[in-house]
C-alpha cells in the first residue's frame, strides 16, 4: 500500500506544480509579443477591426500586439494555423464568419472544426448585409422587389461576392423566405458588383454595408433593406429587413476574437476585459461607424452561444442551396 499512496502523492505535487505553473504564466502574460492572425490580405474589414484592436491592447496590456494577415482557402489558412498553435495567450484569431463558423459548414475537407479547436474570448461587432438596387429597378422597397421577382420569374439578377460568401447565403434565406427566385451572378468582391450595378447590368446587391453607402447617399445606387437588427446612423431611412415585411430576419457579417483550445482561462478573461474596454472608447465608435459595424462585445459564453446558433441557423440553407467546395 505505501508505494501506491507514494505515487498518489507524487502524482497529486505533480498536478498543483503543472498548475502552479499555469497559473504564474497567466499572471505574467503577456511578457512578449503577441501575434493576432487576421485570415484575409491588409485592408479588408477584418484586418481594419484587427489594427483598431492591437493598436488598443499593445497600450492597455503593455506588449506589443502584431497583426499577421494569413489569408487563403476563404480564411481556412489563417483560422487553422491559430487551431494548433501553442494556446498559450500570444498566437490569436481575429476572424470573419467563415472561418470562425460557417466554413465548416461549406467546406468538405476542414483543417480544424471552429466548435471544437476554438477558445471564444469576445464578439468584436456585427456588419449586416445590405440590399441594394440599381435605380432603374421598378421596385423601390424591399416588398415590391419580391412582388417583382414573383411577377417575372427569372428576370431579377441578384450580385454576391463570391459563391458561399455570407451576401450570397443572405440571399439564399431571402429566397427562401419569400418563395421566390433570382438569377444568382457571383464575383470576386464588392468592387465588381458595384460597377456592374452602376452599369445596370445586374438589378440588385447583397453584400456587407461598408462599401456601398457612398453610393446609397449621393443617391447613385439605392438601398432597399439592412439585415440587421436595427438601422445604421449613417443610413437613417433606410429600413431593416424585419422592419420590411419579414419578421426576425437578420444576417451579418461578425467579428470575433479568438485564441487556440486549452488557452488559460485567465488569460481569456484579461483578453475579454480589454477588448470590451475597446470597444466602449470613441476611437471604436468611429472606427465602427465608417465601417457598417455595429459594436457587440461580452463574455466569452456568449460568443460561443451565438457561434452555436449562428451555424445552426445557417446549416439548413447551406445545404438546401447545395454550396459546398
């Protein structure tokens, strides 16, 4: 019995030191470097939200905080070198709706599941899909659009930037949910469709808000909804989706900051901590607000909630629509 209860004991040190150790490298952390990985090239959204972000924590945190632009395979490159890096607080995410859920739900051959490799920290903010329209377009609001579409089956061409993308998936539920159909034409991002809405040579638009709102108020292009839960301060008159005839209807484009699996929870909850103190600071406000972002934040539950029901929401569509790669 006495080397059992040995070993026991041995085994028992063994634990409180690995924890020990834990627990002293969260207190010290970070005493280098940290690296944030955005999964799309500089200058997009995301990498604009990720530099409002590490400009912020390099400050409160007292390290530097670097942003490291890995993009490829719809954001899949980036996401999966975070999944198995070492979760030890300096390799972080910040990343898009696909790579941080839906991709798992578009792509066969996923090199990590988001559900199971993540570890949440925050919900950085929410930029809704936009309908647009050319001005030529007879329907003025987003009920007579799909009167229109109803009385000329086949003649409403709708733009999406890039197949599987979250405008194309928005118009996939609008389809769904008002029981007609467009005539799909996917591009390689927004400035394509812009022009070829410009050009009338599509009718309508569904992307995220950002690049479109110069257009919308000098009146060049015309907004029919927001999916969003509310209406953007920049755009006051035009309504949202649910305000337009259906109830509930949200799609948008989100932000969340994420760290690899096994990532000590003190440093989550000194990660969650600084990214809402960011957040609630003017330089977010105006950052977000020329964006088509709207805010968020809260506790790392939350975001893991909201990831869950993002993907069971959308799984159903993904899957009707048969979009898959």
């Amino acid at each position: 019995m006495r080397p059992r209860r040995t070993l026991l004991i041995a085994i028992g040190i063994g634990m409180l030191s690995l924890l020990g150790a834990r627990d002293a490298r969260a207190q010290t952390w970070p005493s280098r470097a940290v690296t944030v990985i955005v999964p799309f090239s500089a200058g997009t959204t995301g990498d604009l939200v990720a530099r409002g972000l590490v400009d912020y924590l390099s400050t409160a945190l007292g390290q530097p905080f670097v942003v490291d632009n890995r993009s490829g395979a719809g954001g899949n490159v980036g996401g999966a070198a975070v999944a198995k890096a070492t979760p030890d607080g300096y390799t972080l995410l910040l990343a898009t709706t696909g790579p941080a859920a839906n991709n798992k739900l578009l792509y066969k051959n996923m090199p990590y599941d988001p559900q199971r490799d993540f570890a949440p920290i925050v919900l950085m903010g929410k930029s809704p899909v936009i309908i647009t329209a050319k001005n030529s377009l007879p329907a003025k609001t987003l009920k007579e659009l799909v009167d229109y579409a109803k009385a000329n089956p086949d003649k409403v061409t709708a733009g999406y930037p890039g197949n599987g993308t979250f405008g194309h998936i928005t118009g996939e539920l609008l389809q769904q949910r008002a029981g007609m159909k467009f005539v799909q034409v996917q591009y390689r991002g927004s400035p394509a469709i812009i022009g070829d809405l410009l050009g009338e040579h599509i009718d309508i638009a569904m992307d995220s808000m950002a690049p479109y709102v110069a257009n919308v108020q000098n009146k060049a292009l015309r907004a029919l909804a927001i999916a969003g839960a509310s209406r953007w301060p920049l755009l006051p008159d035009v309504p949202t989706v649910a305000e337009s005839g259906f109830p509930g209807f949200e799609a948008a484009v989100w932000y969340a900051f994420i760290a690899p699996k096994g990532t000590p929870p003190e440093i989550i909850a000194k990660l969650n901590e600084a990214a809402n103190a960011y957040l609630r600071t003017k330089t977010a406000t105006d950052l977000y607000l020329n964006l088509g972002i709207q805010a968020a934040g809260g506790t790392p539950d939350a975001l893991k909630n909201f990831v869950d029901s993002e993907l069971e929401k959308w799984a159903p569509i993904i899957k009707a629509a048969n979009i898959e790669f």
